[in-house]
C-alpha cells in the first residue's frame, strides 16, 4: 500500500474495517483519536503502525504501553496472528475499549490496566510506544523499565533520541519511529 510497502489481505481489510467502526463509536465517549476522515484514519494510524512489522520476526512478544486507542499494537495483530501482545493502559476505560476491539477483530492478547512504572515489565523482546501521555518526559523511565535486551519501537517527533536510530514515516517531515536497544538507549 504505497510508500508503507505493506501487502494486506481482503479479510485483514475487513477486520481493520470492523475496528475502525468500533473505535468511531467509542471515540466521542473516551477521546481515542482526533477526529479524522476514514482515510486519514488508515494512513495516519493503521498504516504508521503496520511500520513495526518489518522490525518484529515471527512469533515475537512484545508489549505495548500506551495502548489507548490500541495504536500501533492491533493493527499489527490483526495482520499478524503470529504475535504475541501485552497492552499496557493506565485508563480502566481505555482498557475495556482494547478488551472489546480485541474481540472485534477476534484476537487474543494480555491487557494489563496499570501505568507501566507500577508493573514489572513482562518478559518480551518488544517495546512499542505511540502515544504515552507526557511521552518525552517518561522516555527515561521506560527505556529504563524495558526488559534487558529488549528492541524499543517508539514513534515520536524529530530531536526524541539520537537521529541514527529514527526511520522517517513516509508523507511526513517531522514524525519518525525510532528502533534501537533499550541496553543502548540510555
């Protein structure tokens, strides 16, 4: 799907219809996303974060903190079963939300309605962040909370972190998602 190089299936389409109706009906209630059209909706959030993909191999573990709105994490579910996710969300209601898009697009994974400083990490070799309120501020403590070893897949503005680990996001010029080892982060 253009400049994303993402090849998706009818039924995967299906599925990232069903939550996209889902999110829209829940979004006036709990502020998932900014409003947008169905278009920008699909490039902005579902497309940026298919980004990860290329960056986790088969039947990798990773855990989403931040979940919110369940960007980047169930996009990347439903195009890959093979995934193994913990969504991380301090908001009850946010997580109910994720529960529900969860079944929606019929797939499984671990939701864990804490703020991420409270809990210890679970043993994954993932770590993806869209949208952590005050994200530049808990930057340290996440990198710091990752599991050893783990590979961070954080999406931010230019100036997050050192620019030989940002991949830029293709249609923008000032958002990137960052990929690089919490043991080299800090």
């Amino acid at each position: 799907m253009g400049s994303y190089d993402v090849d998706l299936s009818q039924e995967t389409i299906a599925q990232l219809g069903e939550y996209y109706s889902l999110l829209r009906r829940w979004n006036d209630r709990l502020h998932l996303v900014a409003p947008c059209s169905p278009e920008e909706f699909a490039t902005r959030h579902v497309l940026e974060s298919l980004l990860l993909l290329k960056h986790l191999p088969q039947d990798a573990k990773i855990a989403d903190v931040g979940s919110g709105a369940g960007l980047p994490i169930i996009p990347c579910l439903v195009a890959r079963p093979d995934l193994e996710a913990t969504l991380i969300e301090s908001s009850q209601k946010k997580a109910v939300f994720l529960r529900e898009a969860l079944n929606a697009v019929g797939r499984r994974a671990t939701i864990v309605a804490r703020r991420f400083e409270e809990i210890e990490a679970p043993e994954v070799s993932f770590v993806s962040c869209r949208a952590l309120d005050q994200f530049r501020d808990k930057l340290p403590a996440l990198i710091e909370w990752a599991p050893k070893g783990a590979t961070l897949l954080l999406f931010g503005g230019g100036g997050l972190l050192p620019t030989s680990n940002r991949i830029p996001i293709p249609q923008s010029e000032r958002r990137f998602l960052y990929v690089l080892a919490a043991d080299d982060a800090d």
